[in-house]
C-alpha cells in the first residue's frame, strides 16, 4: 500500500511539532523551508562567536514537548487526554523538572526563575516568579490596598484559566456556532473585556496593572485591546514555570528536527513555495469546497511536489494571497484578509559584548518598561508612529548558558514593538530608523545603568527590523506574530486551521488556533493533526 504524502510550508516550531505528529499519522512528510536551515522565526543567527536565537525565547508548558518527543510512526495518540492528571500534579516551577525522560534525549531544558524581571521606568523593579509569599510581599511594598485586589484576581484569573485553557484549550472553532456555545461562560467569567480594563478592577496601582497585563505582548497582542480571557496566561506560567533549552531555542528546534527525520520525515531547506498547486478530485462525489483541492507545492525553481495533503506553516494572509490563486478563494478573499488586523511588529537588535569586571543585576528574561504604557501601546497598535520613547524586552541568555557567547563576553538580545507597515507603518523608513533607534536603546541601556559601559564594551551589534519579517519571512506586512488576538479575531473568528476553500488545504501556527505563543503554536499542530485524521479516517 502506498504511503500518503503530505508536503507542510515551513519549518517553524508549528510545523516542525506537525510533521513529527503526520509521521506518527503514518503520512510521509516532507517540510519545506525557505531559509537556509530549520526555526523559521526561530531561527538561530551564528556570528563572531556568539549564538543568538532570533526568535521565540520563552518556553512554557514542556509537558507539550514530551508529548511530542514520544510520539511513534503509527501510535498518533491523539485520543489520550490533553490534560492527563500527572501534568497537573506534578510541581515543574520549583523542582527543576522540566524536561521528561523523551525530551531528554534531544534537548535539555531548565527552569527559570524568576520568569521575568520587570523594571518601571524609575527604576524600582517587580520580581514574577509565581511564589505566592514573594508576590504578596512586592504587592504590599507597591501598593498595600491592592493586596485584596491580588487575591481577587489571582482567583478570577484561575477560574479563567481552568475554562479557558485547561477546558477549551484544544476546541477547535470551526464556525461561529461553536463559539456562541461556550460565550455565556466568557460572559460569566467576564473574561470578553480588554484584558487592561480587566486589571483595571482588582489594582490602583499603574505599575500593579502592568505587571498583570503586559504578557500578552510576547504573542503579538495589545493588553488594551486582547479580550481578559488572556489573563490565562499568568496561570500557565504560574503552572509549569517559564523555562529554557540550553544552547538556546534553536536546541529545541534541532531536537524538533531529529525527532521528524527519525520518523522518516524529509527537510528540505532553500525551497521555497511559490503556490499551492490545485485541481479538481480525481473522480468521487463533488466536495463541500466546490471540488477545489490542494495537490502539492510548486517550488520558486519551478519544481512541482505532489501530496495528498498540503499544511502552510508560514503566514496566514500570505498563504491565501500570494500562494493561491483569487479564483480558488471564495471565503478567503483578498478583501477579507487585508480587513484582519495584523500584530505589531519589532526592532530585535542582537549584541555581544565583553564582561570582564561587569558585575551585572539583570536576569535571564527582563522587561523595561519605559515612561508611557497606555499611550505608547495606542502609538504602536492604533496610530502607527515611531515614538520618541519605548519599552523593550531584553533577553541576557548567557547567565543561564554562558556557551551561548566566546569565553568572558555575553550574548543578548532586546526586542523592542514597533508599528507593522499597514497604513502610517509604511511611512517608516526602516533602513535610517532601524540603525538610529539601535543605537539608541543600546545607549539607554549603557547611560541608564543596566549594562554600564556597553557601548564601550559592545563587540557585535546588528538588528531586525519589520522589513526582515516582510522580505525574509514573507510576513504580511511585517507582522511579527501572524493576526493580532483581539476578541474579533478569537476562537471562530481567526484565520481556521483547515481551510474554508480548498480541500486537503491546512494552517498551523501562530496565525491559526488557538493563537500566538510556543504552546499554543503547539497545541495547534495537534487540533490540525486531529482535523487531518478525522477527514482521512484515521480517527
């Protein structure tokens, strides 16, 4: 019997997590990759001796990793829970369990604590490390009357948590019906309001609101406009702790691949998909898509790869408008994926630097906030424009990995959101912008005493901007993280991880459900996988 084929459009970790599980399916996979190795925006920059992941830097929920890491060609496993028992017994934060004994064998991976230190622009600093006791005593020395305020939501927030995600974590939305099913709990939860306003009702202090509602940014999202079912994600970290892979994400990445290539799987890097190929069913009754069927992938070299079925890992908007024709697209039309709002975008800037006699008081992960929030926020999402001021997040992983940097330096990275290219984001001229705004968030990191004497001490610095995310990973508009999550682009309203179109036609991925962020990318390869088997029978 001849074996299924299925072709999937881009190594990210969405991706990589579906071809290991369309191995386990018994599909041979063949994954293709634009660049010139695996990661996509988890790509893994290489250079004067210093290893920087360019991409993904937080790592949660690694019980989803194990999962991954034990599948078997043939044993897809998708009928097993998703939360067994054991994945919430068992005290991951501070025992230092992080990976299980299938992910040891490809990569190791450690918690971090505390999971982000984050600095207010006068300098005082919170410590989120998930301990009660602690985060009890930093709330009482910011604000003593939003003690209360705390135990309100760190209960409402739980609730949440336990609908939200442990509950519906895996539904997939596949039309609105779904979704009106499950809304009178949102409404019960109040969990439909921006996720700021949320905060709004538990703490009087700015700093309190911040702390509580900035994560939302590290998967492309607004805090003022992201509904409050996002106040999950404290739970999640609060959960199973935030946690790194030694050797950076690009380690995980590399186990990722291991893992598909000993299932059988094919990577094939340099070759990137020009269209998806379609045809109408070889004989058989008409479809429910009109008789419209993907077929395989034509290359940019002009080679022509058939499958049986056809998954894109890479951007939403740029899957439908620049891989498929218009005449195939009756739902996703140009008109309805030009009007869905893409995430921001970002200014990384990559640098090394010597630490001989720096004694350093940052973390492995660091939020600096700056002046503005609520304002800078609306520059960014709603106006578009390039403030004078910022807010970044730096990530220092040679305190966890000194290997990571040549002996006696440091390698790091500081990600700062900025506007994507739609509308007055155009207007940015990122090759003057892109070097000026560089220089000055190194300096301000120098004159303001996190790393003194960094400009001195600087041995390689270089940067991404929005445009390598539109010319190099083909993002629309330069979008960092696919679609924004807003409560009009939740659940059934974003882009669907089986296509509306086009039979055999799949997404996984940030830009698919549930949404942005190494867990959810994975959580979404698995609702697709579960999609492929039950259309192919295999359920």
């Amino acid at each position: 019997m001849t074996s299924r084929k299925a072709i999937i459009i881009g190594s990210g970790i969405g991706g990589l997590a579906l071809g290991i599980r369309m191995q386990s399916l018994g599909f041979d996979t063949t994954i293709l990759e634009k660049l010139d190795g695996p990661g996509g925006r988890a790509y893994v920059r290489r250079v004067d001796g210093f290893t920087f992941d360019m991409g993904p830097t937080v790592i949660t929920v690694p019980n989803f990793i194990e999962e991954l890491f034990a599948l078997e060609r043939g044993q897809p496993r998708l009928d097993q829970p998703d939360f067994p028992d054991a994945m919430l017994r068992e005290p991951r934060v501070t025992a230092g369990i992080s990976g299980g004994p299938h992910t040891s064998r490809y990569a190791q991976i450690i918690p971090i604590l505390p999971f982000y230190r984050i600095y207010f622009d006068d300098g005082t600093f919170f410590d989120y490390d998930g301990d009660p006791a602690h985060t009890r005593a930093q709330i009482q020395a910011i604000e003593p009357g939003d003690l209360e305020g705390y135990e309100r939501f760190h209960a409402d927030a739980k609730a949440i948590f336990e609908r939200g995600f442990l509950e519906l974590g895996y539904r997939y939305f596949g039309n609105l019906p779904s979704l009106l099913a499950v809304v009178p709990d949102l409404l019960r939860l109040d969990a439909v309001r921006t996720l700021f306003s949320f905060t709004g009702r538990y703490f009087k202090s700015d700093k309190l609101r911040q702390v509580f509602s900035f994560e939302p940014l590290l998967i492309g999202g607004n805090p003022l406009a992201v509904p409050a079912i996002y106040a999950m994600i404290h739970f999640v970290e609060k959960t199973w702790g935030i946690h790194f892979a030694m050797g950076g994400t690009g380690a995980l990445v590399r186990g990722f691949v291991r893992k598909f290539e000993e299932l059988g799987g094919t990577m094939r890097y340099n070759s990137e998909a020009r269209r998806i190929l379609i045809s109408d069913p070889r004989g058989g009754t008409p479809s429910r898509y009109g008789r419209k069927v993907a077929r395989g992938v034509e290359l940019a070299n002009g080679e022509r790869l058939r499958a049986d079925v056809v998954i894109s890992n890479g951007d939403y908007a740029t899957t439908y408008m620049n891989l498929i024709e218009p005449q195939y697209r009756l739902f996703n039309t140009d008109a309805r994926v030009r009007r869905m709002k893409q995430s921001m975008s970002l200014l990384v800037i990559y640098f090394g630097f010597r630490a001989d006699g720096l004694s350093l008081d940052l973390r492995h992960h660091n939020i600096i906030l700056g002046p503005r929030y609520e304002e800078l926020l609306r520059d960014i999402f709603d106006r578009k424009i390039l403030a004078g001021d910022f807010s970044q997040y730096l990530h220092l992983p040679t305190l966890t990995d000194p290997s990571l940097a040549p002996p006696g330096h440091h390698a790091a990275y500081t990600l700062v959101p900025v506007p994507n290219k739609a509308g007055d984001g155009a207007r940015i001229d990122w090759q003057k912008e892109g070097p000026r705004l560089m220089d000055t968030v190194l300096r301000f990191l120098d004159e303001r005493g996190y790393i003194p004497g960094l400009c001195e001490r600087i041995v390689h610095k270089s940067f991404i901007s929005p445009d390598y995310f539109e010319g190099t990973l083909n993002s629309f508009v330069g979008n960092a993280f696919g679609p924004e999550p807003r409560l009009t682009q939740t659940a059934s309203f974003r882009p669907h991880n089986r296509s509306e179109d086009i039979e055999r036609l799949y997404l996984v991925g940030a830009g698919t459900q549930p949404g942005g962020g190494t867990p959810s990318v994975m959580m979404s390869a698995k609702m697709t996988a579960r999609l492929i088997a039950q259309d192919f029978g295999l359920s």
